[in-house]
C-alpha cells in the first residue's frame, strides 16, 4: 500500500515537472507573450502599427505603462489585439496628443478593454463627433482628466517624462500636440505628435538641449515638420515613422527622408518594417521589427 502512495506521488512530481518545463518553453516563443513582458526587465517602446495614424507604448522595467495615442477607430482592433496579446491589462497613462481622429480614433475602445487610469490631454477643443465620444466615455468611466502643458514633468515607473509643448492654447490641432521627452538612465525618446516647424522651433528654443536616442518623426513625416534645425536639435540615431502604406498624404515626405538621411539617423516605418520595439537596459538598446 505504501510503496503505491509512494509510486503515485512521484508520477505527480513528474507530472508536475513536465508541466513547468512546457510553461518555460511557451514563455520563451517570441517577444509577444505574456510571460516575454513579465519577464522582461528593460525599458520598452513599441511604435505599434496602426497603419496611417500613431499608437506607441511605453513600458517601464517596473511595468508602468504609457500609451501615446490609439489610431483611428479602423484600426483599434488590431491595436487592442497587440495591447492584450502582450500582456497588458491596465494603462498607467494615456495621452492624446491632440484630437485628430487619427489619434484618437481607437481611445473609446481602449477605455473599453483596458483599465486606464490617468489620461493627459492637449486642451485643444474639436467639434468632431470623434472627439465628443472620447470625452463622453471618460466621464463615464470616471478617469482623472489633465491637461498638460510645457515644464510639466512627472515619473512613470523607473522613466522620467518632460513635456515640451504646448506653451500656450494654439489655434491648430496638429501645433496643439503634446510634445513629450522620456528619459530612462542614459536612453531617451522624444515623440511629437503631429507638430509643425513653427512649434518645433519654439520647443528648442525652450529646451536647446534635447539630444536623444530616438525621436517619434513628427507628423508620419509630413514636410510641414521635421525642420532641419529641429532634427538637429535631438539628433537621434533611431527615427521612426508611423505611416501608413500608400496613405493619401503623401507620407512620408521625400525631402523629409533625405533629412533624415543627412542627420544619419537609422529610419524605421511602419509602413514597411511593421511594429518597430526599441529595448533598452537605460545604456545600450536593440531595436526589432516585425516585418
Ligand atoms: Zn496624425
């Protein structure tokens, strides 16, 4: 009797043995798990493809998260999609850089799916009906509303985010955007929105020193943005483009890539290289794509 309660409890052990094995296995098929995220203890920016429209995620090493935009509507569910499969249940902060339903498009439903609790607005006011729902589902959920504005900074986990614009309420969405530095140790990224060379200018008058390692190119590369002396300014050595592919813009601009070719920065699009995922341990960084 006893030696088949012995026999019994070591068939559980294996058992159990086995099961842990093909646990650790699964964790360890690619970077979009769960387990991937849990495990990682790096600084992560993923510029998420959502086609013509901007949505990127920022994941500290202490797993708070900053989601900067959410598409349009049309593409919301492939960005819930990607936000879910990595892992994530709760945005710490989600900022609308301005109200432009290629911005916004997708918040209604990222509210819907995910536990927001901070979300950071540009003020500027839009009479789209886009706009108008964005505001109704906030109100109903209850989420803290703050509009921010240049000099303001706050922490998000380990990172360290600065704005940098707006200064003072504008008459344009796109010059209305939230501008915004994220610095983790020596690893830093400056993500745009859609602004123009006019507000560009202001920025690095205001902040002459924001040399970092990765810049979000302002405006899916528009050539109304991304000013010489602007690029100059940050000098980054990743630059990346969210576009979609053969929008009715014209983005990215020509021009605007040879810019960026002079400055010698390394460009990716979304267009062509997919969800571009920088990580970095806050010294040195790798960059995956996923096309
Ligand atoms: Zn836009």
């Amino acid at each position: 009797m006893r030696w088949i309660v012995k026999k019994f409890l070591s068939y559980i052990i294996v058992l159990f043995v086995v099961i842990v094995a093909l646990l650790t296995l699964q964790s360890e098929d690619g970077n979009f798990s769960f387990d991937s995220l849990i495990g990682s203890d790096e600084f992560e920016i993923h510029f998420i493809d959502v086609g013509q429209g901007d949505s990127t995620l920022v994941i500290t090493p202490d797993k708070k998260t900053m989601l900067i935009d959410s598409g349009t509507k049309d593409s919301s569910k492939v960005l819930i999609d990607y936000l879910k499969n990595i892992g994530i249940d709760t945005i710490d902060v989600f900022v609308l850089t301005h109200p432009h339903s290629d911005h916004i498009g997708g918040a209604v439903d990222v509210i819907e799916n995910f536990e927001v609790k901070q979300i950071l607005d540009s003020g500027f006011v839009h009479t789209s009906l886009t706009y108008e729902k964005y505001l109704d589902k906030i109100d109903e959920k209850n989420i803290p509303f703050t509009v921010v504005k240049s000099g303001d900074e706050f922490s998000l986990g380990d990172a360290l985010v600065l704005i940098l614009s707006p200064d003072k309420p504008m008459e344009d969405a796109n010059n209305s955007s939230i501008v915004m530095r994220v610095e983790f140790q020596d690893f830093s990224c400056v993500f745009t929105g859609d602004v123009e060379a006019q507000v560009e200018e202001e920025i690095i008058k205001s902040y002459p020193n924001i040399q970092s390692v990765c810049l979000k190119v302002a405006h899916h590369g528009s050539d109304t943005s991304s000013s010489k002396a602007f690029l100059e300014a940050v000098t980054p050595e990743i630059s990346v483009i969210h576009v979609g592919k053969d929008n009715p813009y014209g983005h990215p601009n020509k021009d605007i890539l040879k810019r960026l070719t002079n400055i010698n920065t390394k460009v990716y699009r979304t267009d062509l290289d997919g969800t571009v995922i920088i990580k970095s341990d806050g010294s040195d960084y790798s960059v995956e794509t996923t096309k």
